[in-house]
C-alpha cells in the first residue's frame, strides 16, 4: 500500500514539475514574443516616434551614417532613428518588396536611383512631395541635377541622399612620361584615343600599361549617352509616359560602343571585367593610365596612389554638344500605410540629413555630392578641398551640367535587368561582335522585358 502511495506522490511530483517547467517556457515564450514588440512599447513609454531606417551603406559608409543618426537623435527627444544594413542596393530591394505595405515595412528605405520608377509603381510609398507642401518647405536649397531623377510631373518623390557621378581619371605622371600636358585630359574621343595610344606601351611583346578602360558596368555606358543628349528609351526617357522601348541604340548609343570596340582592337583598351575593386586596383598598379570612375570614389583613389592624379570631365565625340552627367547613388523613401506621426518624425529626419552642417560631413567623410550646395561653403569643406582639388572638379561637372530628360535619367521598372544587357553586349565586343549588333541585341531584350513589365502594370 505504502508503495502505491509513492508512486502516486512521485506521479503528482512529476505532472507538478513538467507543470512548472510548461510554465516558465511559457513565460519565457511570452517574454521573447514581447521582445518584437519591445520597440513599440518603449516607444509608447518614452514617448518617441520610432524611424526605422533600412540602408544599403556597409563599411565605412555605415560607420558615418550611424554618427549622423546618433547625433540627429541626440539633437532632440522626439525621435529615435535606427539605422539598419540590408545588404546591397539589389538585397534591401528584395527585402523591401516582402513587407511593403505591411506593419513590419521600414519607416524610411534607401534605393538605388534605377529603382525608382519600381518604387513609384509600388504603390506602398508616400511622396515626399506631400510634408514638402505642408512644410512649405523650399527644396530650391537641394542642387537641382541631383533633385531632378527624383521628380516626376513636378512630384519629388523620394529625398536624394548619397549621389556621384562618373568622371575620368588619370595619371598624371604617366602623362609627362608620355609627353603629354598633366593638366589637359583628353575631352573628346578623339582626344581620348590619341592619348590612350601614347600612354599604351609594351614590354617583353606584353602590353604593361594601358591607355583607358571603362568598367564592364552600364551606368558608364548610359552616362557617356546621356553626355550627347541621348535617351535611353523613349517617351521621352520615360518622363513624358512609359517606355515601351530601348532608345540607345540609335547613333548616340553606336558612338559609344564604336569607341570601345575601336580601342579594344588598337590595342590601347583595358578589358578590366565587373569588379570595381580590380578596376581600381589595376590603376594603382599603373596597369591602365585613365579610366571611368565614380565621383565618390576620387578621394581613395588619390589617397592610395603612389602618383599624382588628375580628375577630369568625360569625353564627348568630337562633333557632339556637352549636356552633362545624370545622378548616380540612391535616395531616400517613405513607406506608405504607416502611422502619420512616423512618417512626420521620418521627415524631420530627411530635413536634417539635407542641411548643410550634415551633408558637409557626407560629403567629406565619403565623397558622395552635397544635396544642399550651401555646405561646399562650410569650412569644413573649404579645407578639404584645399588637400583633395580633383573632389571639385566632380561638382564642377555636375553644376555645368543642363537640365533635360537626357540629363535628367530615364525611368523604367526593369532597368537593372536591362543594365546587365548592356553589360553583355560590351563584353561580346571584346570577342570581336559588331558593335551595332551587339547593341541593337541588347535593345531587343530591354524591350521585351519592358512589354512584360508593362503587361503587368496594366500598360
């Protein structure tokens, strides 16, 4: 008897212990589900609108974007802004397009400029035009070449933030060996190709420097199109309605693609393939005498390198008119479908990253433009381009660029698809393709992924 009894007792034991293990998971389950929340509920206690902030910007870049956020949320108790890395430009979009519309979409989204006319046809972004009507607040302080990707039918849509442009780059001393002026970079393709051939010299029947490249990229082919007043598609660029085909590969868009199948067959161009590391590292190592680079990418180039270099304007075909250069970089969105009151603390952000105390710093710290001109006056600025000249010389080239739909960038929901098109058809000139036919081949898919594009968009 007394032993049924225990093991009764010892059952009880047991069903009471797995009853309070159960419970102590449950409480532990409920403190981990609290913690997903935890946000809005600290939120709530300390009475700070919360401004999530997805980006794209790794290493050093992140590093300076988390200061201006520390310091924007230090400069008042209203706000809280979280900056947060979401990979690459094309991963956060990917992200992005999981919880737009959702409670768990961030407040504010930085994308890359191609993916704007996705964003707009989105439907789960909210203009920026709209605080900018409330405000009243006067976006004639933000340098229009940049402003303008962003604004269509005279809507702004998104805030420009990191912006570059293209420019060429060169070594100087390379060019006093080759008995060439250090201070005049080639500014036509004629220009161009006859520097490209006194800067090509050859060792042992190896080539072992270079005269010019162009990274395997179609931003540089549609900056080098735009420079001549070129569309990359119709419509007038897409601004004037959708675009239902590819443009560039009309004259202006042949120009380009002649010049490099040209170079590439004298000898005196640089197959350097898609990576910009290896671009740039090819540079260095005096494998290549200029190239095409990114604006924001002038200041290590002149940090790293053992000789002095010249930053310049593009080159444009000898019988063109210069237009100028379209904005590179991203900007900054606004989710749609969240509380106001977010989306008002999100604004006061985007306010102050644009003042010219901030984008001094953006622009010294990582070499990318500042939206608000004021700050190339800052002192900050001054001294800085009183050690780096050649950063000048990339706004230079961005003010003297005119306002137009070629200047201005075009508008499709597939263009980084089509980029890599483009890419393709500059790689098949390497194997000797005929520069209209790879061309017009890479036209042909850009257009049947803009009638799929626009199928599904209701065109």
């Amino acid at each position: 008897m007394q032993k049924k009894i225990l093991i009764v007792l010892s059952a009880l034991f047991l069903m009471l212990l797995g009853a309070c293990s159960s419970s102590n998971s449950s409480t532990t389950g409920s403190q981990t589900e609290g913690e997903s929340t935890s946000g809005a509920e600290a939120e709530e206690t300390s009475g700070k609108q919360e401004v999530v902030f997805w980006h794209a910007m790794s290493g050093e870049l992140e590093t300076v974007l988390n200061d201006i956020a520390a310091d924007f949320n230090e400069s008042q108790d209203n706000i809280e802004v979280k900056p947060i890395f979401q990979g690459t430009y094309e991963e956060a979009l990917t992200k992005f397009n999981t919880v737009a519309g959702t409670e768990d979409a961030p407040t504010i989204m930085q994308v890359f400029e191609v993916g704007t006319k996705y964003m707009i046809d989105s439907g789960h972004i909210q203009p920026v035009q709209k605080f900018i009507d409330e405000d009243n607040y006067d976006t004639s302080q933000w340098e229009k070449n940049i402003s303008n990707y962003y604004t269509v039918d005279g809507e702004q849509y998104s805030m420009p933030f990191n912006s570059s442009t293209p420019v060429l780059i060169y070594n100087k001393d390379a060019f006093e060996a080759a008995g060439l002026d250090p201070e005049k970079a080639p500014m036509t393709y004629s220009e161009l190709k006859d520097a490209a051939k006194k800067l090509t010299k050859a060792e042992g029947g190896e080539t072992s420097q270079y005269g010019f490249s162009i990274l395997n990229y179609g931003w540089f082919f549609e900056e080098l199109l735009a420079e001549q007043g070129g569309h990359y598609v119709d419509n007038e660029n897409g601004r004037a309605g959708n675009a239902t085909k590819a443009t560039f590969n009309d004259d202006l868009g042949l120009n380009v693609f002649q010049l490099i199948s040209d170079m590439h067959k004298e000898g005196t161009y640089y197959n350097v393939g898609q990576n910009w590391d290896d671009m740039r590292a090819a540079f260095q190592s005096g494998k290549m005498a200029m190239y095409l680079d990114s604006s924001a990418g002038v200041k290590a180039i002149v940090d790293n390198a053992d000789f002095e270099v010249g930053v310049s304007y593009l080159p444009i075909p000898d019988d063109s008119e210069r237009n100028g250069v379209i904005i590179g970089g991203a900007s900054v969105w606004m989710s749609s479908g969240i509380a106001e009151e977010k989306q008002k603390a999100a604004w006061e952000f985007m306010k102050y990253l644009t003042t010219p105390e901030v984008q001094a710093e953006w622009h010294v710290k990582t070499g990318y433009f500042a939206i608000n001109p004021a700050a190339y006056d800052q002192d900050l600025v001054t001294q800085e381009w009183a050690k780096y000249p050649q950063l000048k010389v990339t706004v230079d080239q961005l003010r003297d660029t005119k306002t137009n739909t070629a200047t201005q960038g075009a508008l499709i929901s597939v263009f980084p698809e089509s980029r890599q098109k483009v890419v393709t058809a500059m790689e098949s000139l390497y194997q000797g393709m005929d520069p209209k036919e790879a061309l017009d081949q890479a036209a042909e898919e850009t257009n049947r992924a803009l009638e799929v594009a626009n199928i599904k968009q209701g065109n």
